[in-house]
C-alpha cells in the first residue's frame, strides 16, 4: 500500500481498510463508486496513480460529479477528491507527462487547483476534503522528492489554505511572472538570475486554475505593466492562452506589450532525453525571452 509514490504509505494501517480501499486498477469503475458514496453522505479521496489514467473516468468525473449539483437543482452535492501526479516527469514518454489543467480548468461544476509547496499541498488538500463541490487536485511526481522549507503552517493542525487564491512569492516592480506548480522551479530560479541582471520579477504562484485569482493577477499586472506566463502545457488552449486572454481584456490599456506566454511545445513528449529537454521551459528559455520582453 502507498501508491506508485507512497503518498499514502501506512494510512490503511493508520485508518483502517474500511476507510482506506486498495482498488482494481479499474479507474471507471472506482472513480463511479466513490461518486456514489459521495451521494450517500461521505467525503471521499480519489488517488490516480497519475492523472493519465484519469481519462478512463473522464465521463464520471465531468459528466457525473461536475453537473450533478446544477441538473439537480442545487440539491445534490458532491464533496469529492480526484488527486494524483499530474504533467511533467522525467523519462516517461508521452503517455504519462500530460498537464491537464486546461482540461479540467474548462470544466463548470469543477474546482481545480496546482500546488507547488508542501505547504500548499498541506493546506490545500484539507480545503479540498472539506469543500463541498468537486475538487481536481493536480500534484507533479518530481515535487514528491523536493524539500521545501518547514513554516508555520504545519504546526497548526487546523490550517487551510483557499482553493481560489494565488500566492504572490516574490514582490517585484519590473515584470509580473506566473508560474504553475512545476513551472514555479525555474519560474524561481529565472526570476533570481534576472534579479541580479537588475529586473525585479513579481513571482506568482497562481495554485488555483479554476476559478482562476484574476484579481491578484490584475493588480500585479497594473503594477508591473508586463507579464509572463511559464505553463508547462502545449501551448494551445491552455491555462497560460486563457490568462493572457483575460488580461488582455481587463488590463489592456496598462500592458506596455503582448503577454509573453513560455510553453512546452507543440508535440507528444519525446522519450529520449535531449528532444524531452528540448520540449519544455527552461530557465534558459525564461531569462532570455524576458530580457527580450524587456530590452535589456
């Protein structure tokens, strides 16, 4: 027991087998009992043992536990849990390094949310348990075995965190930078080599993708008068598309340029590892294509 990634090691011994259920690998299939049992009263946690196998209870998850509470008439909740790795890994192959934010993120009846921190994770994921609508918590495998600082947060058993607010980082003057759970990694370190070039970075972790916080992107935006969105995701239709495009329509007549948005490319992911690199943001990519933004 544990899971692919032992997130869950030892909650069946903690918890019970009647709390804590080892599964088929049938994903429709659980995926439809837990809705159930959602109906009838409880709050249950889905675990994928990565979000690509989800697309086996795509229809559940949008047509049964997204619409239910509207075709109801508000009468019917549905307070569920679908989590599980999700985008980018090493080494995996296009089948299992798909981002589906903007899959999700398009979805009423939905929320959907992108932690990068353990603290977030921590905070967020009680959030999502208590919640009474249904919850797509999108965690990244490579954030698994990334050490995050320890802070107050977790010597309080009771802290939450919103599911519908982003997170401003790093406070900054010159370009508002987004990034989105994994992205965040160079989102930090790119921000920390331009600092040092003299351009001030507002780094945002945005964490919730749907509802998306545009108001906190709108005030930085205001401030900061560029953007940059780092989404790991092909770049059509995706979170970073539906960003630009609602700051273009409510910030416009501030932005000195075009949103800047960095994604992955265009293609399934490639198996050998230089075409793989090669497919995603980097630092790299990042530094340069904002001193560009910038003309510096």
């Amino acid at each position: 027991m544990g899971g692919a990634y032992k997130v869950t090691r030892d909650l069946q011994v903690k918890y019970g087998c009647h709390r804590v259920l080892d599964a088929p690998i049938s994903e429709m299939g659980f995926t439809g009992l837990a809705i159930g049992s959602c109906w009838g009263g409880l709050r249950p946690v889905i675990d994928f043992m990565t979000m690509n196998f989800a697309l086996q209870a795509i229809d559940q998850i949008i047509n049964s536990a997204a619409k239910t509470l509207y075709m109801s008439g508000g009468r019917i909740k549905s307070p569920i849990v679908f989590r599980g790795p999700n985008g980018f890994a090493y080494g995996v192959g296009a089948q299992h390094t798909q981002d589906f934010c903007n899959y999700y993120g398009s979805v009423p009846g939905l929320k959907v949310v992108a932690p990068y921190t353990a603290k977030d994770h921590r905070g967020l994921l009680k959030s999502a348990i208590r919640d009474e609508n249904p919850v797509v918590f999108l965690e990244n495998e490579i954030l698994y075995n990334y050490d995050f600082d320890r802070c107050e947060s977790f010597e309080n058993p009771e802290y939450l965190q919103p599911l519908d607010k982003a997170v401003i980082e790093i406070q900054g003057s010159d370009i508002t930078l987004i990034g989105i759970s994994i992205s965040m990694l160079i989102c930090q370190e790119a921000s920390q080599i331009l600092k040092e070039e003299g351009i001030s970075c507002e780094l945002i972790n945005l964490i919730s993708i749907r509802p998306i916080d545009i108001e906190t992107l709108i005030k930085s935006v205001t401030k900061t008068r560029y953007l940059c969105v780092v989404d790991y995701t092909w770049p059509s239709f995706s979170t970073a598309s539906e960003i630009s495009a609602q700051i273009n329509e409510k910030c416009f007549h501030v932005l000195k340029s075009p949103v800047l948005r960095i994604n992955g490319e265009d293609i399934p992911t490639p198996y050998a590892e230089n075409l793989e690199k090669m497919s995603f943001p980097t630092v790299e990519k990042v530094v340069s294509a904002i001193k560009t933004l910038l003309n510096k």
